[in-house]
C-alpha cells in the first residue's frame, strides 16, 4: 500500500493560496468528478464485458489510467461502483424518508422512500440492467451484496426507528421493515432481469410493495 504523500509546507510569497480560491477548488472538485466518472465508466463497461469476478480492481485502473491509490480514494471497493458506499445509501434514505409526512405509516412511507428515493432515477438504465444481470449470473456478487445489505438493514432500521421515536435502539417493527425493504428491492433487481424486463423496475418494486402489504394485513392484492 502507498504511504500517505508528506506534507511540505510552500513559504509565503504573496500569492493565493489555492486552497482558499474558489474558482481553483471549483477546478479540483471538477478535476475529482471527473477522475471518479471515469473509473466508474471503465469499471461498468468492464463488468459488462468480463463479468463482475472477472473484473480486478487493477484492470479497472489500467483502464481508467489511474493508481490503485486513487480507485480506493474514491471506491472503498469494486461494488461501490455499481451500488454506492454504505453511508452514502443509509443518509441518501434518511433524507428521502424524512420527506414524507409524519401522519404517513411507517409502511407506507417506506415504500415511498423505496419508490422515490432508492431507486436512483438519474442512474443509467443500462447500469441497473447490468446490475441486475450480474446479480443473476454472478454468484460471488449476489454473496457480496447479502454482506452489504446486512450493513444496510442496520443502518435503515436505526433511520426508520428514529422516524418512530426510538432514537437509541432500533426495535423489531424497524428491523423487519428495513430487512422487507431490502428484500423488495433484491427480489425486484431480480423478477426485472428474469420475467419483466418489459416493464420499468419501479413498476415491478411497486407490485412487490403490494403483495407484500397485502401479506401484512391479509389482504389479497390487487389484480
């Protein structure tokens, strides 16, 4: 592993410091998109060519024309660039479950947030079409993902149980809507690429939220 660069302090010449210029931040942060769109783009197309265990991480920074050092500045790991880090999916559902009104049911408002938030519309579809492939064909991703979404449970149920107001400990209504939440949005990845693709992936989560609703309460669902 690289060692992290010294820091050398420049002396006092009279000049701007680029640190506190914005328009060189502006250029350093768009420097960074930049990089991170071009790892994820080299990482996606070969995922897509190789399969997911027949992608390295050195393959996707050859083709990026990156460090190594620099793919793991950006990605903790090769699954974050299909499916996002974990803190980056438990804030990005909390800000979109706290949009819905207090009066809302903690079910419904979950299926809500799943429906609005979760499901990543500015995402490609080609990316949640390969994402849903890979899930179906790659067996040490689909292990991998039921990893992450252990982490994602805990971290949902604990959103969800502070909604309820139990901010310390989530209780058991929380945990077993975060694990349905997660379930839904598994098996939905997966009825898309197998008997619906036709159909949008939202449209496919929605009747799952149905079956699953009307399971709650007994219910039949609707045709």
């Amino acid at each position: 592993m690289d060692s992290a660069p010294t820091t050398v302090h420049a002396p006092d010449t009279g000049e701007i410091d680029p640190a506190s210029d914005p328009v060189a931040l502006s250029r350093r942060e768009r420097k960074k998109l930049q990089t991170r769109q071009a790892i994820h783009d080299a990482a996606v197309r070969l995922f897509a060519e190789r399969g997911f265990a027949g992608t390295t991480v050195t393959d996707i920074t050859e083709a990026a024309d990156v460090s190594p050092r620099t793919f793991f500045s950006h990605f903790a790991a090769k699954e974050d660039v299909l499916f996002g880090d974990r803190a980056s999916a438990v804030a990005h559902f909390e800000a979109a479950l706290a949009e819905q009104p207090p009066e809302v049911d903690a079910f419904t408002a979950v299926r809500r947030t799943a429906l609005n938030g979760l499901i990543n519309r500015e995402t490609p579809i080609e990316q949640m079409r390969l994402a849903a492939r890979l899930l179906h064909d790659d067996r040490i991703l689909v292990g991998s993902l039921a990893e992450r979404f252990a982490g994602l449970e805990e971290g949902f149920a604990a959103v969800i149980a502070r909604r309820g107001g139990h901010p310390l400990v989530p209780d058991s209504h929380s945990r077993l809507l975060a694990a349905c939440l997660l379930a839904v949005v598994r098996t939905g990845l997966t009825v898309w690429h197998t008997d619906r693709s036709d159909d949008t992936l939202e449209e496919v989560v929605e009747e799952l939220f149905d079956l699953l609703g009307a399971g709650l309460r007994g219910d039949t669902p609707r045709a």
